[in-house]
C-alpha cells in the first residue's frame, strides 16, 4: 500500500532522504490521466533533486515539510500543471519557475516569502487560473508578478499589504480574492478612494453598494451613532446559496463542511438580528 511504501523512506538528522527508485514508486496515475508525485508532511528539509529527473510528472505536492530553499533545475519539470509547497520556510523562489509555462495551480502559502523573494517570472505563467501567496510577509506585489489574463483567484491574506496593488483591479478573469487580515490603510475601487481604519485581526475591508443591504443593515449603515456593518448583508448572506473562496486555509480546502459553516453563521445572525 501507499502508506506502507512511505514508510521506506529514510530519515537522517537532514530530514527524510528520497532517491529517485523511492520517486518513481510514489507516483500515481489519477483518474484524469495525470501523473502525480505526493511528498506531502514527510520531514523533508532540502529539496529532493533526484525529482528534477521526473520530467514527466503533472503534479507535485511538497507542502507541509521543512525545505527552506527550491533550486533553479525547478524549470526542467516542463509539464508540471499543478504544484503545491504550501507550508514550508522558503523565503524566496527561483526565476525559473517562469519556465513552468503549463502551470494552472501554484500554492505558495504559508511561507516566509517578501515581496523581494517572489520571481518576476510568475507572469509568463500565462495558464495559471490559481495563485495563493496567502501567510507570507509580502508587502506589495509588481504588476509582473502576476498573470494578467488567466488568473481566477489570488490568495493575499495574512500578509503585510498596507494598500492593495493598483494592478488587481485590471485582472479581469478574477473571480476570488482573498486580503483578509492584512493592515490595509485604504481601499481602492472604481477609481474612487476610501480611507479606513487599519483593519483588524479578523476581518477584511470591504465596499458594498446600497442595493447588497437588506433593509435592516442599510438602517444600520445609515445611523451616524449605530454600530457598523462588516461584509456583505446580513440577511442576503444567509440567503444566497454561494460556494466559498477556496483561498481561505493554506491547502485551499475550507477548515469545516458548507452545512456546518452555514449553521454556525445562521446562529450568529439570529443573535445580532435580535439585538437590533
């Protein structure tokens, strides 16, 4: 089994050793035809170059071990399409990685990446719908760094942005987009500029249009001595019946299951609708 096999892996005081013999058993065939290679939670400290001899692997998952540094032979894995190093201590990633031209998925969370580690190459990256750079200490990002026509959902939370990068607004394809807990000073939106209050430790800065408000919340927004109103509306919230950012936890996948989610949510707005 798959499990009995990792267990052959050797440890040492560097961290798990991989050989390409080891590689090669651990690659499976999924459903869809790709091949992928799972090195996933196994203590590895450096990164396996033996790997860098798969030339043929469609995914790569390293997340959730220790390697603090990825070489530049990264841009040998040509066919890659999805590759996640989620949870590791990199603080910086090679241009080469720009070489991954068929890339669709990058995970890059959880690190302890700057804003001077991140490649300009991330834009040649013209397949890439996903990118999370969320737990990081990015404090801002060059319009280069960023695919401009295929990305879908940008993962920036838990960062150390103070304004969010002017360039986001001109990605048109975006669909999610996750700032959440970062120290925003200012929002921009429609050209249009609006200062705040750093936002706090829980909740992101949003702007919302009158016509998203039910009529409770938009008392609320209106009363200059009330309490304010964070996020959307609180009873169209509960109403709408939409899937939730998948750039919310570091593997991309939410913490609790949708029912659960809306069931703890409703109980809240059934206590705040009451204090009203």
């Amino acid at each position: 089994t798959a499990k009995g096999f990792f267990t052959t892996f050797l440890k040492g005081n560097t961290g798990t050793k991989v050989t390409l013999k080891d590689a090669k058993k651990a690659i499976r065939m999924k459903p869809d035809g790709w091949r992928r290679l799972t090195l996933s939670n196994m203590g590895i400290t450096i990164f396996p170059q033996c790997i860098l001899k798969l030339t043929n692997m469609d995914e790569l998952d390293l997340s959730r071990n220790q390697i603090q540094k990825i070489p530049e032979g990264i841009g040998k894995l040509s066919s890659l399409k999805w590759l996640d190093l989620h949870s590791n201590k990199l603080e910086s990633v090679p241009e080469s990685i720009g070489k991954l031209v068929d890339l669709t998925y990058l995970n890059l969370c959880n690190n302890r990446l700057t804003s001077s580690g991140l490649p300009t190459t991330l834009g040649s990256l013209t397949n890439l719908t996903s990118l999370n750079l969320g737990l990081n200490k990015l404090d801002a990002l060059l319009p280069t760094m960023v695919p401009q026509e295929s990305l879908q959902e940008l993962g920036l939370f838990d960062n150390l942005f103070t304004i969010l990068p002017d360039f986001v607004k001109a990605l048109h394809n975006l669909t999610k987009l996750n700032i959440k807990r970062n120290p925003l000073l200012q929002v921009k939106q429609a050209g249009e500029e609006m200062e705040t209050e750093k936002s706090d430790e829980e909740d992101g800065v949003y702007l919302v249009h009158e016509s998203r408000l039910c009529n409770m919340c938009l008392k609320i927004c209106k009363d200059p001595g009330g309490r304010h109103l964070r996020g959307d509306c609180v009873r169209k919230k509960y109403e709408d019946k939409r899937s939730y950012s998948g750039l919310v936890t570091p593997n991309s996948v939410a913490a609790v299951n949708q029912d659960v989610w809306r069931a703890k949510n409703l109980e809240h707005y059934q206590s705040f609708e009451s204090n009203i």
